[in-house]
C-alpha cells in the first residue's frame, strides 16, 4: 500500500487503507508464511513544502486549523516554517495511530522517503528499469505553478484541484508581417471565417515565436512562455491600430 503522507494526523482514508494491509499481513502468517511489515512515510513532494510557505506567510486559516482542529502546540507551529518540522509531526502522530489501532507492522524497519538509503534505492529502481528500456524520459503537458516554479498535481493545489488541460488547435491568420494566431476547438468551422474581432481598448503585444512575428493579448504571451515556446518581445500595438486591416487575400478596392 502506498506511505502516509505526513501533513495530517492519521483519518478515516489511513484507517481503512492500512486495516486492510494488516488484515492480509495476519492472515498470512497464520497459513505459515514469514511476513515483512514494514512502514514507510512519504515526505517528498510539494504539498509539505506549500503547507510550510502558507506558515511563512502567516496564512490565518492553515494555522487556525492546526491550532484547533488538529490541536498542535503553539511552539511547533512556530517551527511549521520548516517542512521537515510539520513532516517530523505528523509522522509521529500517524504512527502512534497506527500503534493504538493495533497494527503488526515490524517498527525496526521504519523509514522515510528522505532518508539516504532510500533515495539510493529509488535512484537503483529508475537506472534498472531505463536500462531495461521499461521507462523512457520524454515531454509531457504537467500543471506548472508559475510562483514555485515546479508541476503541481491534485494534492499540491489549494482545495484539492486537479489541474485541467484543454487542447487547442491553433489556426494562422496573416497580416503584413504578423501572424494573428487564433485559438479555436471547432477547426472545421474555418472555412466559415469572414473576419477577425480585436478589443480597440487594449494593447496587444508583438512576439517572436520560435522564429515567427506574432500579434496577441498580454495573456496569451504570458502563457505561450509555458508551452515549451522560445518567445521574445518585440514591441506593442494598439488594438484601435489593428481595426479595419485586410489580409493578404483581401480583394483590391
């Protein structure tokens, strides 16, 4: 079964999780078998590491619920600014659940996922299985959290949100040296196109990207950044500049 991950005391979901592993453990070593029970904590990964910055900041409702709900004391919460500190906690909290409950892991073999022999041991278990060319490295769309600057997945993210992907396709439109990329989920409707709508009040930005000149909002700048993009800016351009252009295939008035 998977490690508890130390940013709570123990609840319902480890209850029901490692009953279930204690129960299979028991049941084999009454037919016979030697059974290993071991129990690891998973202190890798962000979600720590952002309980830790909220602390930092002074965020009053993390704090409040350290405070009241899970009820820890003033002067370890003040040591919270540390994400070892609240993994440290709450691993002891977890696991003196798991010692009331009753269960028979085999506490000589604790561990956590920092420790050096463990990440040594991850380090083998990737280098085996790319040698055996079982796990390949390649790119992929990740949620990205602009502020850390790192993936974020549903549990890193502030009321438990999976991050959400929309493939776009884009389609090109040209004018003088520019390209007018537009954003569409309904490509077959191109045909239909019979002019392109700018905001006369905003000033949209002039781009290179990844070698072509292109005309966008601010925010569509922004995030091409994240998009696996080489973009550079150029310049700006009014969007009341832009009203009235015709494309290269424009007829002749």
């Amino acid at each position: 079964m998977a490690y508890p991950y130390p940013n709570s005391p123990q609840h319902i979901g480890h209850g029901r999780t490692y009953t279930l592993a204690d129960v299979h453990a028991r049941f084999l070593r009454m037919k016979g078998y030697n059974v290993l029970f071991p129990m690891g904590f998973h202190y890798t990964g962000t979600p720590i590491l952002g309980m830790a910055k909220r602390v930092q900041d002074g965020d009053k409702e993390l704090i409040q619920n350290f405070r009241e709900l899970y009820h820890v004391p003033e002067d370890k919460i003040k040591e919270f600014v540390e994400p070892v500190k609240i993994a440290d906690y709450f691993h002891e909290e977890i696991k003196s659940g798991m010692i009331e409950m009753g269960y028979s892991i085999d506490w000589r073999r604790e561990f956590t996922t920092i420790d050096p022999a463990y990440q040594k041991f991850i380090e083998w278990q990737i280098n085996t299985l790319r040698k055996k060319n079982l796990i390949i490295q390649g790119s992929h769309p990740v949620g990205w959290c602009p502020k850390d600057q790192n993936p974020v997945s549903q549990h890193d993210t502030l009321g438990d949100v999976e991050p959400d992907f929309t493939e776009y396709i884009l389609i090109k439109f040209r004018q003088d040296d520019y390209i007018i990329p537009t954003a569409t989920l309904r490509p077959e409707t191109l045909f239909g196109v019979t002019n392109l709508w700018v905001n006369p009040d905003i000033v949209y930005k002039k781009i290179k990207v990844d070698g072509e000149n292109w005309i966008v909002s601010a925010e569509c700048a922004h995030k091409l950044e994240y998009l696996d993009k080489k973009v550079t800016y150029e310049g700006e351009i009014k969007g009341s500049e832009a009203l009235r252009k015709e494309g290269p295939d424009s007829p002749q008035k």
